[in-house]
C-alpha cells in the first residue's frame, strides 16, 4: 500500500504536485498544509512518505521529521538556497523548478524504502504468547489427535472465524480443558 502526503503552503502548488504525482501512477493519501495535518496522517497511516516544503505554515520540515521520528521519509523541494536551511541529514532534497523525471524517481525511492521499513515493523509474538500457543497446539494434538500443522490450521481458522488473536483463541482452548497456560 502506496502511503504518499503531500504538503505545500499554496493550495495550487499542493494540486500541481499531487497531479504531477498522479499522473504518474503514485497516488496520494493526503494533502496538507499544515504540520500538524502531515504528522496526523503519517501517524494514522503508521508511516509514509512525505513531499513538501521545506517550510509550511506553522513547522519546517525539519521540525516534522523530528516530531515522526524516523517513521517517514521526507522528499522537500525548495530553492536551493531555501533547501539549504533543511538542517536534517534524513532529509531528502530536490532543487525546485522540479525536473518530473529526477522528481518521480526520488519518490518511488523514497516509497520503495517506505515498504521495507513498513515489512520490518511487523510486530512479533512475544515469547509468552509463543508458549500459549504451542501449550494450546500440544493439547489439540493430544486431546484430538491432531498433526502439528492441523493444530496450527486450527488455531488459525478459529481465530479467523472469531476475530480475535491467536493468542486469545488459545487461551479459550486452555481453558476449555481446563488448563492453565504456564506463564
């Protein structure tokens, strides 16, 4: 999922921009004008990519990539001599007018390394609930015979079927056999 917002101060600047974006095939989740607008989205979105300004109404753009810290990557285009004020190394630049090419390639860049980090940042069981779940599966597999795969489809299947976390399908299971899960 493309997590794309765009940030100008002047509504045609933000339009031109987002079109040009568009048009290419990269489609934008939000428009904004101000900071506090951009870090909303970014947090809603659980991170992103963010083209801008290198100032907006009220925050630089160094002083929204502080407040996301590292969860977004920023793409300011400015005049050289404003992009010079951009005091974050993390800052990507591009020098405005903007070339369409140079401009689009930094962007599907910047999105490309957006999807890694948003891959890397998959939460993982703890080891608590790692052990809930093999208890729960050892007990599938004792109780009614089931193949450790088939005990995991289970799990699986139920927790699907309920909504719920594995881990919580679980727990009910222990507790349908009446055993306590050794945390």
């Amino acid at each position: 999922m493309v997590r794309t917002v765009v940030a100008f101060n002047k509504q045609e600047t933000l339009d031109s921009i987002a079109s040009m974006l568009e048009d290419n095939g990269i489609p934008v989740r939000y428009r904004c004008r101000t900071g506090p607008e951009v870090i909303r989205a970014i947090k809603k979105m659980g991170g992103g990519v963010v083209i801008c300004y290198y100032k907006l109404l009220d925050m630089t753009a160094d002083e929204m990539a502080f407040e996301l810290q590292g969860s977004a990557d920023f793409l300011v285009a400015a005049k050289p001599a404003y992009l010079e004020l951009c005091e974050n190394e993390n800052l990507f630049k591009i020098p405005m007018p903007i070339k369409v090419g140079e401009f689009i390639g930094s962007v599907n860049v910047l999105l490309q390394l957006d999807q890694k980090r948003s891959k890397a940042e998959i939460p993982k069981r703890s080891p608590e609930d790692e052990l809930l779940i093999l208890q729960a599966k050892q007990l599938l597999m004792e109780k009614n015979g089931m193949t450790e795969p088939q005990a995991h489809r289970y799990l699986q299947k139920k927790s699907m079927e309920t909504s719920s976390k594995m881990t919580d399908t679980a727990r009910l299971i222990l507790q349908a056999f009446d055993c306590r899960p050794a945390l």
